[in-house]
C-alpha cells in the first residue's frame, strides 16, 4: 500500500448569501466590495481529505490545498488549512484571465511538481457553474475520474466511490491516482475553530505565478456581455377555470 498525498482544489467565489449584481459595463458581477468566501463544493472536498486523513492516520502523509487567483485568494487558503490541510500552493493570475482549462493545466503543472496521488474538486464552482475543471485535469493527466461523489472509500489502492445520477446512486471503482469531484451531499463540512485559525497562519503557503509554471493562460473564450434575468411577471386571479382556459391560450401555455 502507498502512502496517499491528497491536493485539494480551493477556489475564491462571491459568498453564497450574496445577491449578485451586474456590473455597470455589462461585461460581469459586480464583485468589488462583495463578500467572498471559499467555494461550496471545494469546501466539502477539503472536508473529504481530512476525513480521509482521520480514517487512514498512518497513510495520509500529507493535504495540500491549491488556490488559482488574485492575492486574495490566499484567504480561502488559510480557510482550508484551518480545517486540516497541512500546506498551501497558490498560483497567482488575474481572475478575469482564468477560464477551466487554463485552470486544469495549473493544476496539471502542480501535480507534476507535488505528485499527489489523489486530487478532490468541488464538482463546480458556483460563480460561473462550468463543472468543467476536474474532468479536464483527468484528461490532461491521463488519469481515471468520478465525477458527483458522494460517498468516497479507500481500501489498499482502490477507491470505491457512489455518484449521484440521474436515476440514482452508481458505485464505481478505480486505481489511485486519480480525480474525484465532490457533490454536496458527501459530507458537512466542519467549522474552522479559533486555535486552528491561528495555527493556519502559521502553515506553509508557497505562490507561484503561471510563467513559473510555463502555462499559458490567455483566454480562449470572449463574454460578449451579461445580463440579469428580466423581472418575474407577478401572478393574476381567475374566476373559473374556462377563464383559466381561456389565460393559457393568450400566453400560449395551451
């Protein structure tokens, strides 16, 4: 059995609670001045590695959480190692510049640096929703993916994993390396404590920029413009249904 190195994906996005606006230019949200927080989903895969850790002690020999963005995200960062992770990579870029598959090379380049042997991803992120950056970081590293994990197991070096689909559960199994994508019913993640908050602050937290790493992240796609959805039409009364009958046809529902 070989030791396990678990790199966990850490995104920065405009916290869930927040309602989101366009900006004035039209050409994304509004995120100055917006509270952000770490990804959701990404929270649930760090929660997964330090499980996976707490039930394998003698195997877990080390969790790194990855962080592609702004200066900021170093924030997010400490968030994850507050919870567990033990180091942090960040790989410094503009935010506006980093689209999925610049992601997934970023990650491909730190995993020929790092050599985990396990990389867990929220399924998505919930800025732009692509569910695209754990796939591709399978693909450009040639390795096994299950995707929408909701259960995840480790025996040896087998992973036994059940997905959410849509006619149910699918269990899978696989070789380590490999990509797993975390859905949002694998776990509750933990709340990060004052004395671990401290002791992050503390843990290793090494920056790269994409030049260090010889990736080219120029943007392969162009946001021609972003709109906010047109406001909901409020409801009416009806007296019968004939008159029912007779409002679904105007709207052309019948």
């Amino acid at each position: 059995m070989s030791n396990i190195r678990i790199l966990v994906g850490c995104k920065r996005v405009i916290d869930y609670a927040v309602k989101i606006r366009v900006n004035a230019a039209r050409t994304a949200v509004e995120t100055n001045n917006v509270k952000h927080s770490l990804n959701p989903f990404d929270e649930i895969a760090v929660e997964e590695a330090v499980r996976i850790r707490q039930r394998l002690p003698s195997r877990v020999s080390d969790i790194i959480a990855l962080s592609c963005g702004s200066a900021k995200s170093a924030e997010v960062l400490r968030t994850a190692m507050a919870m567990g992770a033990d180091r942090a990579i960040h790989v410094e870029a503009e935010d506006i510049k980093l689209q999925p598959l610049s992601v997934a090379k970023l990650f491909r380049a730190i995993v020929e640096k790092e050599k985990p042997n396990l990389v867990i991803l929220g399924k998505q992120a919930i800025d732009d929703d692509s569910n695209q950056t754990g796939q591709m970081l399978a693909g450009l590293l040639g390795w096994p993916q299950i995707t929408f994990a909701s259960n995840v197991n480790i025996e040896d070096d087998n992973l036994k994993v059940t997905r959410e689909v849509d006619g149910g559960l699918e269990t899978l199994s696989s070789k380590l390396p490999a990509v797993i994508t975390a859905d949002l019913r694998l776990n509750e993640p933990r709340f990060a404590t004052l004395p671990n908050i401290m002791k992050a602050k503390k843990k290793p937290l090494v920056t790269y920029t994409p030049q260090d790493l010889n990736v080219d992240i120029t943007p392969r796609l162009e946001v021609l413009s972003v709109t906010e959805p047109p406001p909901r039409q409020g409801g009416g009364t009806v007296g019968s249904v004939d008159e029912l009958v007779s409002k679904l046809k105007e709207v052309g529902a019948l």
